[in-house]
C-alpha cells in the first residue's frame, strides 16, 4: 500500500489515477460534472488517458503495475485454489482490479476508487464488467481518510470510525495500523489471537 512518509509511493498513485484526479479538479470549476453518471464518467476518463499517451504525457505502462499479479491470480485459479486478495491503499486499488478481471473476490483497505476508471485498467475492451465491481469487493474505509476520496467507490463499502482522528489532517486515518487497532477494538477477534491493540503515530517518524 502506500506509505505516507514516501514521497515515491504517492507519484505512483498519481500516476495510475491521474485521470481522476484531474476530473476531481475539473468538477471544481464545471459543478455540474458532478452530476454524470459513472458510465459517462468511466468513457471521458478512458479518453483522456488515451489523448494523455498519444502526447506523450503519460506512459502506456499502466497494465504492468498489476498485470504480474493477475497472471499469478490466474495460474492459481487453474490449479484449483480459493483467491481472495486484499490490499490496503494503492495495493488496494490494484488488488480489486485484478479481482474484477479474474472475478475473485477482494477484501481492501482504503483503497482509492475505480468505478470512474476501470475502463483505462482493462487488459482488453469487456474484460472488465460494471457487474464484477460491485459484487467482487469489499471495502473498508475509516472516516477523515483522503485516498478513498480518488475516483468512485465500488461495491460493499464499510466505513468505520478513526482511532487517530485528531491527526487527519497529517494523514493518520489512512495508517493500516490505526483501521486494525480500530477493528479489533470494536469487533474483538474471536479466536483470541489478539489481546489489544496500539500504535503510535509522530509524524516526524515517517
């Protein structure tokens, strides 16, 4: 996922959800943006990342970030295993596109959304279906956590509270450690593998 003390870990969110982005800022000075359905959204998204590589401003390298992934989900598949990935943040993100194309199911954690770009990801036109991402995914999202905020969330969304509220602002809420204390603390764990939970946030420590 991404680490929020790395500068590199946020380029590369940015560059695989580029295009929402900028559709974020457009919505901005066009309010009525905000109004389109994900359809319309998802094809003008495809567009602008297809008038991005064609000037140069963008790589064509995007299937590579989570096509290594797939092809290992998919030899698993053959061999007759139960898949079920997870993700938390940009590992997130990858893992429920890859459960959309090899249509398994993903658990993720504050990822950001894909319902807006999921057509740029698809490794051949169909081979991602609106379908799959609403019922191959499941998301986890803690309250004051910017990332989910990209693009368009998908399928059954969980949101919970964050341990680390006071401390949004410095982006403490989207710490995977901060979302497991916080469902451990309020769901307990069954199988008593864990007594409590803690952790500790400075952000001159990242």
């Amino acid at each position: 996922g991404t680490d929020i003390g790395r500068l590199a870990d946020f380029v590369e969110d940015i560059k695989i959800w580029v295009e929402p982005m900028i559709f974020m800022i457009l919505s901005t000075v066009f309010p009525t943006i905000r109004i389109w359905p994900d359809s319309t959204a998802s094809a003008v998204i495809e567009w602008l990342h297809e008038t991005l590589q064609l000037f140069g401003l963008q790589s064509s390298t995007t299937l590579s970030y989570y096509l290594p992934l797939l092809e290992y989900v998919e030899n698993l598949i053959q061999e007759g295993r139960d898949v079920i990935l997870t993700g938390h943040s940009l590992g997130g993100g990858l893992a429920r596109i890859v459960g959309s194309v090899a249509k398994v199911p993903s658990i993720t954690f504050s990822p950001p959304g894909i319902a807006q770009s999921y057509r740029k990801f698809q490794v051949a036109p169909g081979t991602i279906g609106r379908a799959s991402l609403n019922h191959e995914s499941v998301t986890v999202i803690p309250e004051h956590d910017f990332v989910p905020l990209i693009d368009t969330q998908v399928g059954l969304i969980q949101k919970i509270s964050c341990g680390a509220s006071a401390k949004a602002l410095h982006g403490a809420c989207h710490m995977l450690e901060v979302t497991l204390c916080e469902l451990i603390n309020q769901c307990g764990d069954s199988r008593g593998r864990y007594v409590r939970c803690e952790w500790e946030y400075k952000l001159g420590n990242l």
